[in-house]
C-alpha cells in the first residue's frame, strides 16, 4: 500500500514515516504543498495524508486541487487546527476524515487502513479533466474534444495536462519549463512557445470556444473565450 504524507514539519514526519513502514506501508513524504501537488499529479496513492499550515500551498487549497482531477484517492487531514469552522473547511475542501495534532499514532494507522480499505471497495471512477467540451481521460491518457479523439504527443499531452490543471491560472514559460520539460529556462528558447502552437492547432482549431490563451508578457492560460 502507497501513502503520501504532506507535512513540514521533519520530525514529526519521520515518526509517522517509521510507523506506517513498521506496519509494511510504502509512505513517501513532501515537505511543502508544492512538492506534494507535484508528487500527486504524477503519481497515484492508496490514502493521502495533509498537514494544514505548509508552506507555498495549505492542505486546504492541496485538497481541493487534487479533487479536481482525482475524486476518489482517500484524504486525511492531519493538523493542529481543532476548531470546528475548520473542520467544515476541510471536508468541504474534499477530505475523508480530519485527525487533529497531537494524536496517538495507533489511531492515526487504523484511519488511514479504514480510508484504504473504502477506497479499495468503492467502484472505480473516471479521473478526467474537462473544460467546456474537451476531455483528458488521466488514466487512459486520452484526449477528445467535442466528441473527437485528438492525437497528441506526449509533450504535448503533458503541457495540457499541465494547463488544465492550472485551468483559469496564468502560467509562465518558467513554470511551464520546470514542471513539463523539468529543466531550467533558456531564455533563448523558444520551444514553449512552438509547443503551445502546436497544441492550439489541435485542440482549439476549428473548435469554439477558444481554450488557451497567450497572456502577453505574463505566460498562458487556459479558460474559456
């Protein structure tokens, strides 16, 4: 069994990271909400388990972005926020279950194996992006539009990918070069350029409305009209 925990903090991570592997769990540990929506978009997890206060992205707004694209991976909040308004926002943000700090970790291994075993014996669901009538089928890594299967490569596939979950965001080439390609930006490049051309060809061309958008100076985003 796969989990991924979020959590800034090193010991306390380290802890619950010996616990789960002296039980046999595979766990694999971000220490800031950036890296884990990375991890999460490239990677699929039994349970998810989200500190709140992280640094660059909170549990809160991790959550919600990860129910964008995946409704079912089961998520457990685990943080020192006990009041309940933040409860509410947790399970409206698209948690499972909420664990406050400081916990014992017999009660933490028993949720989580609850959450992994519901998300076992629930039926499968369709992980797919959408935005007005375009489709990307994240597990079949396919891609329609309205009703049309359109070819794509896989850099291209990845570079949608990315902007669709970035959807109504303002993405710069930087970003777009860190998180597609993984490298750093050549300033005397143009290939994030030539590729949000290519994918415009195919995606928006004789199709309405117009999906990505060139934000001058700024980067793309993808919205509609």
């Amino acid at each position: 069994m796969k989990l991924l925990l979020v959590e800034d903090e090193p010991k306390l991570a380290s802890f619950i990271k010996k616990g789960f592997e002296n039980e046999a769990y595979e766990l694999e540990i971000a220490y800031d909400g950036r890296v884990g929506q990375s991890l999460l978009e490239q990677n699929r997890y039994d349970v998810v388990i989200l500190d709140v206060n992280l640094p660059y992205v909170n549990g809160f707004e991790l959550c919600r972005r990860l129910r964008q694209h995946d409704p079912a991976v089961p998520v457990l909040m685990l943080t020192a926020l006990d009041s309940i308004d933040d409860k509410v926002t947790g399970f409206e943000a698209g948690a499972d279950d909420y664990l406050v700090k400081p916990f014992e970790f017999r009660e933490l291994l028993l949720r989580t194996r609850a959450l992994a075993k519901r998300g076992t014996d629930a039926p499968a669901v369709k992980r797919i992006l959408r935005m007005a009538d375009l489709e990307l089928n994240l597990d079949a890594k396919t891609v329609t539009r309205a009703g049309q299967r359109i070819e794509l490569t896989t850099r291209e596939y990845s570079l949608l990918e990315y902007l669709l979950l970035n959807r109504g965001k303002t993405v710069s080439r930087v970003d777009i070069a860190e998180r597609v390609w993984e490298l750093n930006f050549d300033t005397n490049t143009n290939v994030i350029d030539v590729y949000v051309s290519y994918l415009r060809k195919k995606i928006d061309k004789g199709f309405e409305p117009k999906l990505i958008h060139t934000v001058v100076g700024m980067g793309y985003v993808m919205r509609e009209g």
